[in-house]
C-alpha cells in the first residue's frame, strides 16, 4: 500500500487499511529498539521541530527518541524559555518555524484544532501530539499496536475505558481507532465526567464498570486529574477509587486473561492498583516502548517517503 500523507492530526479520517498499514510499519521499528545499536541514517539530513506548549515527558520523549533513532536533526521549542512566553502568536511561531524550512513539526498545545491550524500554515509536516481535549492519534496508535501485538486481531475484542472520559482526548482517539478496527468499546465513568452527548461516537456509555467488565479483553484506566475534585465531578478519590479503580480482584470478573493499560502518568491506588499495574496483565510498559516504535514508522510515513527498508 501506498500512502503519503501530509500531516497525523486524528484517526477520524483515517481508513482501517491505513491505520493497518502504520502498525505494520511500526513492527521492523519495534525490532530495531532491541538492537543494540539503535541508529539508522534513514532521515540524514531531515528536521523535525518539537512543539510543546503544554508539559510532557512521555510523548516529548518518545517523538525526540524515534526522530533521533531514525537519524533525523531534532529541535526542542521549550515554551518557557522562548517568545511565546512574552506573547508571541501561534502564527507568528508557525512563520517562525517556516523560515527555518523543517520538514516535520510535532506539537502538543491546550486548544484543540491548533494542530490543524499548523498543518494549514505549514508547507512542513505536522503531527499532532494532542490537543486541548480533541484528539492524541499517536497515543491511539501505539495503544492499537500494544493491543495487536499482545491478543491478535482487534475485531471483534471487547474493550472498556474506564475514568475522565470528558476531558480525554486520549479516550477520544482511541474509541474511534478501536471501532475502525472492529473492537467493541465501551465508555465507562461517572456520569459527571461522562456525559451523555458522548454517545455521538457511537459507542456504549456507561456508568457502572463491574457490570460491564464480564467479557472484557481489554481494560483501559485513564488518568484521574485530582484537581477535578476540587471542582466537585466527583466526591472524593476515595469513592471514585471504590467505583472505578481497577484492581487484580476487580480486573478477575472479566473471566479472561485480561490485558490492562494506562496512558500515563499513573496514580496509583487511585485509577488503578500498584499491584495490577505491575501484574503480567499490564502492558503499560510495553505500551511506552511501543510508543517511540509508532512514532518513528510515522515520521518515516510522513518526511522519508514511505519506500525503500527502513530497516537497511
């Protein structure tokens, strides 16, 4: 298959076959990071521009990482110590970048559509690293892989995520790659922070995670925001850890070996136990490495022109 897009700014329109053609792309990635020498020339000569406007280890990492890996020149716009912090525009930023004649741009920014607004300006190539509470494609991705690699096919697998799923764009992202997949998903949370105009993606909602856990071949915990108390969505961490917390004898009512993810950062003892977390079930580390291995088959897709081995 031949694909050659411009930018990654969501799943949505993304078809199965493209989003199959990304996860066969990553698995020779995947195998170069066991390498003991993980340095390719593949991108000689390519740029790529780090764009955070919000704080991560995680995906900054991971995208500086697969970059590198693939022998690409990688730059870091730290917000806090560049223009934008004396009130410099996205625009003027993005004609900032544009002089410098990169070839990719990652950026991760609070308002959603901001990575769509780059991928309008830019001649460059623009992946999106999550914005405000729309979309994170690449988390999506790399979860997809993480789940592929470990129970086979997606079809027809039941999938529950359970937690914050208002403000996620990670539960976002990763409902409309599952169904594009063939996953049965459900949202789980309290009715707070799962509202009912959620159903626009056509999904199962739901309020109570023991009654939807029977069945379930994945089980997603995502991260509680503890300042979301404070805010009143919901009682207490304690309450909100008795209904929705995962834990081993909570996670044995799905009547299967079971697979348990988690985006990241974790708290632990909130959203998911420490000894589920570090379980065989968890996949939460394979889930990070997974991640530099997405990221660098899609800034090979994106900037190296999708032909040839990458692996030469």
């Amino acid at each position: 298959m031949k694909w050659k897009p411009k930018d990654l700014l969501d799943l949505d329109n993304l078809t199965t076959e493209e989003i199959e053609h990304i996860l066969q792309t990553a698995k020779p990635m995947r195998e170069i990071l066991s390498r003991p020498i993980k340095k390719l020339p593949t991108l000689r000569g390519k740029s790529v521009v780090l764009l955070f406007y919000e704080s991560s280890t995680r995906t900054r990492t991971s995208f500086e990482s697969a970059a590198k890996i693939l022998g690409a020149d990688t730059t870091n716009f730290t917000v806090a110590q560049s223009s934008i912090t004396k009130g410099e525009s996205l625009l003027d930023t993005a004609k900032t970048i544009q002089a410098m004649n990169v070839d990719l741009v990652v950026v991760r920014h609070s308002s959603s559509g901001a990575a769509d607004f780059l991928a309008d300006t830019l001649k460059a190539s623009v992946i999106n690293g999550g914005d405000g509470q729309h979309a994170h494609p690449t988390q999506a991705l790399l979860d997809l892989f993480t789940i592929q690699e470990r129970i086979g096919d997606i079809k027809g697998k039941k999938v529950v995520i359970v937690g914050d799923i208002i403000h996620s764009r990670v539960a976002r992202s990763n409902a409309i790659g599952l169904q594009k997949m063939g996953a049965d998903v459900t949202l789980v949370g309290p009715p707070t922070l799962l509202p009912t105009e959620m159903s626009y993606l056509g999904i199962k909602l739901s309020h109570d995670l023991d009654k939807e856990l029977p069945g379930a071949d994945v089980v997603m915990a995502l991260r509680l925001q503890l300042e979301r108390q404070q805010s009143g969505l919901f009682p207490s961490i304690r309450e909100y850890s008795k209904l929705y917390g995962l834990s081993v004898d909570r996670i044995k009512k799905t009547g299967k070996q079971t697979i348990v993810m988690h985006p990241g950062p974790m708290n632990r003892g909130v959203e998911i136990a420490s000894d589920l977390a570090d379980s065989v079930q968890s996949v939460i580390e394979k889930q990070v490495t997974n991640g530099v291995a997405i990221r660098m088959a899609l800034i090979y897709l994106l900037i190296g022109g999708g032909t040839g081995n990458v692996v030469d």
